[in-house]
C-alpha cells in the first residue's frame, strides 16, 4: 500500500508499477465477450473484446496460432478466452494475452437463454397478472428501432395510414452487435421518463439467432419489466422468440402487427361509433314508443275517459249501500211493531184491566196490596176499590166469611 501525501506524493512511475505488481498478481481469468474487432498481423491478432450489455471493451492479443482452431470468425462472435491480464506501465494501458479462445456455440447459448428464462419466469417477470393493458389512444407512441430500417417504415406508415393523427417519438439504435444493448436500454429509459410518451414499440426485422441475442439480455429485460409505460415487442418473425417478448406487456408477431395494435383502425372507429350512434337512436327511439304506448294505454281506461266514472261509481254504491240500510231498517221496524203489537195484545190479555172492563172490581189497601182474606182486615180500615173506570174509597164496617 502506498503511503503518500500532499506533501509527499507518488510519482506516475511508482503508480503504475504499483499497478502493474498488483495485476500481475492476478492469474490467468476466463473470460466471454463479443468480438467487435479483429486484426491480424505477422504471427499475431489483436481483437477488442466488448461485454453486450455494457459500453466497455478491453483488447486481447495472441499468436495467431492460437487463434487458428476458431477462425475465421463470424462478424459480432461471442467467444470465451482464456487469457492473462498484463499491464504496460510506460502507456498506462490493460491488455489481456490470450492462452486460449473457444467460440461459444448455438447450443450453449440456447442453455443458457433457457436457464435465464427459468429464473426471471420463477421471479414473476413473465406472468399475465404485471402485464399492462395498451391505452386505446396513446397521445405519443415510443419507437425504438434500427436506423433507416424498414421496420420504422412499416410501423409508421401502417400506424399514421389507420390514425393519421398518431405522433412519434423515435429512437434510432443499434439493433444488433455488441452496441444493440446498451443503445436500446439507453433509448428505452429516455422514452419511459417521457410523461408524453404512452406506449412504447421496440422493433426490429428478421435477422438469426444471434442477431436477435440482444433482445434476450437480462438487462436489457430486467430494465423493460420495471417500465411503468406498456411495452410492445415486435422483434423478428412469428418464429422468433427472444425474451423481451415474455416480459413485454403485448408481444406483436410483425412490426405491421405492433401499428396494428397500438393504435385503432379510424374508419372501423368511425363506424362503430355511427354503429353505436345507431343503436342509441334505436333504442331512445323504442323507449319513446312505449312510453307513448303506455299513455295510450292509460288514456283507453274508463277513469280518465270520464273521470266522473270514480265519482260516479261510488255514488251507485253509496245509492245501493242507501237502499239497502233503508230497507232493512224498514223491515226491522216493521218486525219491531209486528212483535210490539203482539207483545201488546199479550200483556192486555194478562192485565187486571181486562178483568176490570169485564166488570169485576179490585179492592187494595192503602199502601197497595190487594186483600185477599176478609179476617186479615179489621174494621173501620180504609180501603180503595179500584174499578174499571177509575177508584173509589171505603171503609171497612165488618167483615164476614
């Protein structure tokens, strides 16, 4: 470790033969990139080693021998090198001499796509229930795509020929090679910080496996999963299947297909809405109708043909109810005068009137009672002799049995 200060400080040469001592230290490293470079000179090649998901790159020399058992390599390989990390302390540049290089094949990077794929679906990056519905008329659509690639085109002019009014907001990357990554992530976190910005369409043509590799790194997926605006993925064919499409909220088999999606047809919008026009008219149309059926309806009812016919109806009620008390308190006075009359007859036939008018007579004492046994009156008592037409006083003088 070294001890410097302001007042001591070290010297350029002490530095980087520090660095160097401690690099050196450093063994032989295995190490993967893409190659984005390749010169070749007497008995050596010099490439540059760029990692895809960032803008780094380091170089890497090596007998050409060495390079011999992989060559020639296709242009944007991905390699993995087995090399030891030198530093020059005259120029201050890293360097790494490679012991071995194996380019890494179709297989091998389809396992290991499939491995990421099992580990961001086991987080939850490609279920249905995070996906975000596309609004249905975005104020400004994000496009990021190759430059001057036909992709654009196809997306463009398909959106503005269904929406002629639809605004853009392009972005034009690399959609391949070592730089596609870093330039589409780029593109993708300035067009999510957009308020304006409603959707965004990442796109590109066909293209092989390898091609399409960029769309499939965790980064860049990881990145499109925390995206707060729908994303559409349009990337290759139908039968491409890179894994920004799982993580996209709408995949679209074709850039057509993203215009398609991302902004409605507006002749099929101008019909539905005289389709809905329509059946709105239709259907006020028909809740007038039957209202103006129903008050018909109601003005054929007797009650407001003559509203007198309530008045008029309840009076022949009142009438009947009338009569009929009429009656019936008639025949019960009459039934009551029947049995008056007989009750009458009945009492005359038991009154001592009756007897009296036959011309007998009734004598009482005094206080009313009748006398009945001569011995139980004494003499000189005073009596009263009731007759038929009236009553006359007396005295008893004897009495006789």
């Amino acid at each position: 470790m070294l001890e410097t200060s302001a007042e001591s400080p070290a010297p350029v040469r002490v530095l980087s033969e520090a660095l160097k001592e401690y690099i050196d230290r450093l063994g032989p490293i295995w190490i993967e990139g893409e190659v984005s470079e390749i010169n070749e000179r007497t008995g050596m090649a010099f490439m540059r080693l760029r990692d895809t998901s960032a803008d780094m790159s380091v170089s890497v020399m090596c007998h050409r021998t060495v390079l011999a058992p992989v060559s020639p390599l296709p242009a944007n390989a991905r390699v993995v090198v087995f090399a030891k990390v030198s530093y020059y302390t005259k120029s201050g540049t890293l360097s790494l001499s490679a012991k071995e290089i194996r380019q890494v094949g179709v297989g091998e990077l389809l396992a290991r796509l499939e491995a990421l794929k099992q580990l961001l679906a086991s987080e939850g990056l490609f279920s249905q229930e995070r996906k975000k519905n596309l609004p249905l008329l975005p104020r400004r659509v994000g496009l990021i795509c190759g430059r001057n690639s036909a992709a654009e085109k196809d997306v463009v002019e398909n959106a503005k020929r269904r929406w002629p009014a639809v605004q853009f907001e392009i972005r034009e990357v690399a959609v391949q090679g070592a730089a596609a990554v870093v330039e589409v992530s780029a593109a993708l976190a300035e067009l999510e910080a957009n308020p304006e910005v409603d959707v965004i369409i990442i796109t590109r043509g066909g293209g092989s496996f390898e091609d399409l590799l960029a769309f499939s790194d965790e980064s860049l997926v990881r990145l499109a999963a925390s995206c707060s605006t729908p994303i559409v993925s349009a990337i290759g064919h139908e039968q491409d299947a890179p894994l920004l499409d799982l993580v996209a909220d709408l995949r679209a088999s074709t850039p057509t297909d993203a215009a398609k999606k991302v902004v409605p047809d507006i002749v099929e919008e101008i019909a539905l809405i005289n389709q809905l026009r329509e059946r709105a008219r239709r259907k006020i149309s028909n809740f007038i109708d039957m209202e103006f059926q129903k008050i018909m309806s109601l003005q054929q009812r007797p009650v407001l043909k003559d509203p007198m016919v309530l008045v008029t109806s309840r009076w022949e009620i009142i009438q009947g109810l009338r009569a009929r008390s009429h009656r019936s308190t008639t025949h019960a006075v009459a039934m009551a005068r029947e049995e008056l009359v007989q009750i009458s007859a009945r009492v005359r036939s038991l009154s001592p009137q009756a007897t009296l008018d036959r011309g007998y007579a009734v004598v009482q004492l005094l206080d009313g009672s009748i006398a009945r046994d001569p011995a139980a009156l004494s003499v000189g008592e005073k009596l009263r002799i009731r007759l038929a037409g009236g009553e006359i006083p007396a005295e008893v003088t004897s009495t006789t049995k």
